[in-house]
C-alpha cells in the first residue's frame, strides 16, 4: 500500500477537524502552497475561523487571530513605538500582525483605513512602523475572514486590499450528512474544542512551497491563462476585468493545485479548478448587469466557456 504523502496527511488532518467542506480545505491549502492569502466568505457559524486556526494547528505555525470592529485602529494591528523611561527612549511594542499565521476575523468590520494596514504585509512580508522596515516570518499567512455585504454593518474591502488575496472562498452550508457528523463528533468530544495536532514539520512546508513553483508548465497552458484573464476585460457586462497580476496569481494558483493533485505539470483541468476562486473578487461588474442579477462568478463560468482549451 502507498504510504500517505505530506499533502494528504495535511487534507486528512483538516478535514477531521472541519467536515462536510472539502473544497474550501483544498483552495486553502492551494493558497499556501502559492504562498498567497485567503479570504473566507460566509455567514456566521460556518467554521470560517475553525477552518484558519485547524490550517495553523496542522502546519504546526504561531496562529493569532485579531477581532476587527469598528474601532480598531492600524496600531492596534501593526505595534507602535512606546517611551520607555527608564531607558530614555523608545521600543517596539509589536502587534498581532508579527505572526505566522494571521486570522483576521471578520475583516470587513473594520473601516477602509484599517484594513489597509495589511497591504505591504501581505504584499511585501514586512511592516513599517514610523518609518522604519521590520520583516515578518517567511511563512505570514493571512486567513481573512468576513460576512456577506448584504449584512448590516459591513465596510466592502477596497479593491487594492481584495487584491492582495490570492483567493477568496466562499464557505457555504455543509450538507445533512456532514452537520450530523459534525454534530456528533461535538458531542463525543463533550463540547471541548477540536485540538489538531501538528502534522508537517518547517523544511516540509518549504520543500512543499518551492516543489509547487518549480511545477512544469507548457506554453499553450501560459497562453490559456491570458486568454482567460483578457476575455474578461471585454466582456460587455465588466468595468474592471482582471489585470496581469491577476493573471500571475491564477498562474501560481494553478501550479499549487497541481502540486496538491500530486502532478509535476499543469493541466487546464487545473486552471479552471482554481479561476472562479482567484478571479472572482478582481472583476468589478457594470450597475446594469448587477440589476440584471449577473454576478462575477456567472461572468467567469462564460468566460471559460467561451476560451479555448489548449490540448
């Protein structure tokens, strides 16, 4: 019998402790392997924070988690620099952000100002702090989590900060088989919360990153990937269709997926797997189709439709 790989000892270690979203659990994993961030769209109560703090238990990374309200402020993320007296003058109070992985819950809570205080660490891996550059972990990952717009009290992230994320998942309902398993492993453990323990060690998660870039991936495979991203700039129903780093981003996403399918190349299997979740939060409909009831997600499904699949 085949030994289990890292890969599926990871997919089986999450999907024990959050059942019933098996697709969610590999977008997320995809995300990391590509080294970028994740924004978890649901209702409350879906597991969108169990799913972010099992990830940081099975990677075995520092995890922290940040309640954004309306009052957070970019210090209260970021640090500041506080007097010290006794040593005439001043230190770092680091914040949550110096972490590996950072859950912020419930991201649209926040206003604008304080959500893009995460920009240049999502995008750089680094903060500055009153002028000055302070590095974080190789391995920050940002699981973002937020409630539908629909819901009161919501900020929409700016398109710059819905850009940084490599993708966002939308976690739905789990279906009646999957609640009843859930329900019941709630009860077996006496309501206690769900330990995930550790499952791959710090060289794995790099080798696991780096053998995902180093994925093969053929020219009419590149040439798909701009054909897709270009189809949605002229549809007639999208202001903003997705740009070329969006195009790099699907790339990337692709290759992860491969990896995590255990394949040394990239199919166009692979890009249609992961293109609703990478693009589906750069495109900017027009007022009219989104009268119409049109959303990015049908835009895209068109859109794949209509582009020609390499052989």
């Amino acid at each position: 019998m085949t030994s289990a790989t890292p890969l599926d000892r990871l997919l089986a270690s999450l999907g024990a402790a959050v059942q019933g979203q098996p697709r969610v659990l590999a977008d997320l994993v995809t995300a990391f392997l590509a080294r970028g961030h994740v924004l978890l769209e649901g209702v409350p109560g879906v597991a969108k924070t169990l799913t972010a703090r099992s990830m940081a238990g099975a990677l075995g990374l520092l995890f922290t988690r940040v309640q954004f309200t309306p009052d957070l402020m970019p210090a209260d993320i970021l640090g500041t620099n506080v007097f010290q007296p006794q040593e005439h003058g001043f230190r770092l109070v680091k914040g949550p952000i110096f972490t590996e992985v950072l859950v912020a819950d419930e991201i649209n809570r926040t206003p604008p100002k304080t959500q893009a205080a995460l920009l240049e660490a999502m995008e750089e891996r680094q903060v500055t702090i009153d002028g000055v550059t302070h590095p974080l972990p190789p391995q920050f990952f940002v699981v973002a989590t937020q409630n539908p717009l629909e819901l009161e009290g919501t900020y929409p992230l700016p398109e710059a900060q819905l850009d940084r994320f490599l993708m966002r998942v939308r976690v739905s309902y789990p279906d009646a088989d999957a609640e009843g398993a859930m329900l019941r492993a709630f009860h077996q453990r006496e309501g206690r919360p769900i330990d995930v323990e550790r499952v791959l060690d710090a060289p794995t998660l790099v080798e696991l990153q780096q053998r995902a870039a180093r994925v093969a991936c053929d020219e009419s495979i590149l040439q798909y990937v701009v054909q897709v991203t270009r189809e949605t700039r002229t549809n007639p129903r999208v202001r903003l269709g997705a740009s070329p780093r969006a195009a790099q981003a699907l790339l990337a996403a692709s290759k992860a997926r491969a990896a995590l399918q255990g394949s040394d190349f990239v199919t166009p299997d692979d890009v249609k797997a992961v293109a609703g979740s990478v693009l589906n939060h750069r495109l900017l409909l027009k007022a009219e189709a989104e009268v119409e009831g049109i959303t990015a997600d049908e835009v895209l499904r068109q859109t794949l439709e209509r582009v020609r699949v390499p052989r």
